[in-house]
C-alpha cells in the first residue's frame, strides 16, 4: 500500500508539473512570435479581398500569382485566413498577432483538449495540450490545428457510424491542406467491411458535396491557375525542410533544380507502394476481426498513414506531425501515448528547433542570405528574424542580456541584435549544412522508430 501510495504521489506531482509547463509554454508560444514568411504570403489574400471586394476571393488563384503572391492551399484556409485577419486588422500589431493564433490554433487546439478530456480524462488532455508539436504551431502560426480537429472529429463520428458527419469534417480538413485526403480511401475501407455498400456511397456522396461546394466555385472561375496553384506547384517544388530528399537541396541549393523532378517521382513511387500496402494490410485486419467489437484499428491506422507520408514525402514539414497527435491520444493506451509524447517531444526539438535555427539563425549572424527552397531563391535571414519574432519581448528581455555583456559588444534589444551581436553564432555558420543534414537524418530516424513501434503495437489492438 505504501509503495502503491508513493507511486500515485509522484504521478500526481508530475501531473501538476506538467500543468505549470503547459500553461508556461502555451503563454510563450503565443507571445514570442511567429513564422512570419508564411504571414507574408497569406496577408496577401487579405489585401486582394481588401483591394477588390470578397468577391475578388472567387479569383484569387488568379489574382495572386507567384513571385508577388502565391496561393498552394485549397479555399478553405484563403477563407479562413481571410476573415480571421479582418476581425483581428482593427487591432494593434501585437494584440493582431494573439488574436490570429488564437483563433486559427489556440482555440481549435482548446477543442481538441476538451474532446480528448471527455473521452479519455485529464492526464490525456494535458499531454496533448503541452506537446511538442501543438506547441510548434501556436508559436509558427499554421493552420495545422485545425487539421487535426477535424480528423479526430471525423474518426469519432464513423466509429460512431455517424457517416455524414465524418464525411464532412475529413472534407473539411482536406479543403484546409488536399494531402490529407489521403486518409478518405482508409475511412471507404473501413465502410465497405464494417457496414456496407450503402454507408460508402452515403460517404462518398457527402464528400463530393462538401467538396464540391467548397472548391468549384473557385475552379470554374479560374481553372488554370486553380490548377497551377494547387497542383503543379507542389509537384514541382525542390525538396525541403526535414525529408530525406532535402538533402540534395542543402547541398545543392541553386542546383537542385536538376535533380528535383527525380527526386519528385521517386518519393511519389515510394509512398504509394507502401501507401497500398498499408491499405491492404488494413483491409486483412479488418476481414480477420469479422465484427465492430475493435475501435482502435482506424485510429492507429489513420496515424500510420499520416507519419508515412510525413517521413517519405518531399516536404518534410515536421508541421505535419500534429495531425495525428490528438486521434493517437484519444484512442491508443496511455503506455503508448506517452511513448508517442516523448518521441515527437525529441523530434519537435532536434527536427524542429534546430533545424529552424540553424536554417536561420547563423545565416543571419554572418549576414549571409538564406536559401528558401519552395520559392528557389535567397531571402534575407536576418529580415525574416526581424519580422518573425515579437520586438517587445526582446525589449522587456533586454535587462537579462546585459549579464552577459563579457560575450557581446552592445546591448541586446531586439530580435536581430540577439542574432548579430552573439559571437557564437556565426562560427555556427561554418558548420551549417553538416548540423541541418545531421538535423535531417536524426528526425528520420525517430520517425522511423514511432512508425515501426505503431506498426507492433497494432497486434496489441486486434481483437
């Protein structure tokens, strides 16, 4: 009883360690700043809308085209976008910023942690709201929250065999970023052998209204470019950020423009072999079961596929990584999910964190320009940190950095004297593109260890 007693304690201290960690690191996360090369591109929808009427919306495939402007989502996110910066422009800079995170991933982020509360309790919750990768998008600013919002709600509602409803929020979320209509075909599987013929057309007839509705109003008004923008440029861009395949553009840069195309077509090959199998190897799972009786293979399915293609895909946007986070919490046991917390805890920093700042950060230092893949061309390190992070963050700081004045020459009062005046860094700039490669190919391996361990855990869930 005692030893039982002490284990409980020490559970209920990290618990509440935990808790003050969250709440820290959400405030942070959404104070110190944000991604600002994607704000950059997106304030260009609002200054269209703003230009030409919300009516210029139906054209904005047209109306903003690359290199001034560029639009590679579906509608749903111009939309949202759209509106969400309209209520928050009557504001100023900084309370703007605090209302766009928190109504494009705080709140829907708060949703999730209130679902996964009511399915699985407390403890759950709180891991989902002090994750790495959720935190990762409250301080980048993307609209990857609300993606994953809308894939658990559309995974609970077909293992409720509310099929319209899970029609519509997986269409919803395929109209924010269209890969993740990849997980359309596993939830047709999952109809055809645990309902039947008739809950697959009911599903696939809602997607193709809700889509339909969404994004024709767009095509037929700009066909081409609706095309171009949403298609061609993704198949077409150089391989970045995380994925294997960003290595031969670290190396290359400029260069990599003739090698590109192979390498698109070879991920491309790559994820659909496996893709397939892994429907396959869905398909047996659920024929063997012969009954409903198990409402954890789609889950964990559903994370497979979705880490599969964050790892094989061209664009390795660790971003990604928050779509399975809150299905993955709210249907697999608490020994998983807690693997599942530490692993992509590590890979948030090592992918992330220093992948961002050495992507960034020495560049800057050695006021070198920084080569952004997706747009083939070199921008400004140091402008992109300016812009990014909050000025009066590093203002209020600015007493703290004068303990340190032995290592710098003047004081630190914004985001680009932190970068510049920090000796260090620019001997980073020696070793740049060895530590992001490094950076690189650690993520891929974590990733690989949660996709193999996700892969075993699924004889533990089958009935």
């Amino acid at each position: 009883m005692r030893l039982g007693a002490s284990f409980n304690l020490i559970d209920r201290m990290s618990y509440k360690w935990l808790k003050v960690f969250a709440i820290a690191a959400n405030i942070c996360a959404l104070l110190l700043g944000w991604n600002y090369y994607d704000v950059m591109w997106w304030s260009q929808w609002y200054r269209i809308a703003e230009v030409y009427g919300l009516n210029a919306l139906l054209n904005i495939y047209k109306l903003c085209l690359p290199p001034d402007c560029k639009v590679p989502y579906p509608p749903l996110a111009v939309i949202s976008f759209v509106l969400i910066y309209a209520l928050a422009s009557i504001f100023p800079p900084l309370i703007k910023m605090v209302i766009l995170k928190s109504l494009i991933v705080f709140l829907p982020g708060l949703a999730v942690y209130f679902i996964i509360k009511k399915l699985r309790g407390s403890e759950e919750a709180l891991l989902w709201i002090s994750s790495w990768p959720f935190l990762q998008i409250l301080f980048a600013f993307q609209f990857d929250v609300m993606i994953s919002l809308f894939i658990l709600l559309s995974t609970i509602a077909i293992l409720k065999n509310r099929i319209g409803y899970a029609a519509f929020y997986l269409s919803l979320a395929t109209m924010m970023k269209h890969v993740v209509g990849i997980l359309i075909p596993l939830h047709l599987i999952f109809l055809r052998i645990a309902r039947g013929w008739k809950d697959v057309a009911k599903y696939l007839t809602v997607c193709v209204v809700t889509i339909g509705a969404i994004a024709l109003p767009f095509f037929v008004s700009t066909p081409k470019e609706f095309l171009n923008q949403l298609i061609l440029f993704h198949s077409t861009r150089a391989p970045q950020d995380l994925s294997l395949w960003a290595i031969a553009t670290i190396l290359l840069e400029n260069q990599v423009e003739e090698v590109k195309q192979i390498v698109g077509n070879l991920w491309a090959l790559f994820f659909i072999v496996i893709y397939m199998l892994i429907l396959y190897t869905f398909w047996n799972q659920l024929k063997s079961q012969g009954s409903l009786s198990n409402q954890t293979l789609l889950p964990i399915f559903t994370s497979i596929i979705l880490l599969v293609f964050i790892s094989l895909n061209k664009v390795g946007n660790l971003n990604y990584i928050v779509w399975f986070i809150p299905t993955a919490l709210a249907f697999l046991n608490k020994t998983h999910t807690r693997t599942i917390y530490r692993l992509t805890f590590v890979l948030g920093i090592v992918g992330g964190l220093v992948y961002t700042f050495m992507l960034l950060v020495p560049p800057a230092a050695a006021e070198a320009s920084v080569f952004i893949a997706e747009d083939q061309a070199c921008w400004n390190a140091r402008a992109i940190i300016a812009q990014s992070l909050n000025p009066y963050i590093f203002s209020l700081l600015s007493p703290l950095f004068t303990l340190y004045t032995a290592y710098i020459s003047k004081p630190i009062s914004t985001p680009t004297d932190f970068v510049a005046e920090i000796k260090v860094f620019k001997l980073l700039f020696i070793l740049r593109s060895h530590i992001i490669v490094s950076a690189i190919m650690f993520s891929q391996v974590l990733l690989m260890v949660i996709i193999t361990s996700m892969i075993k855990w699924v004889k533990e869930y089958v009935t």
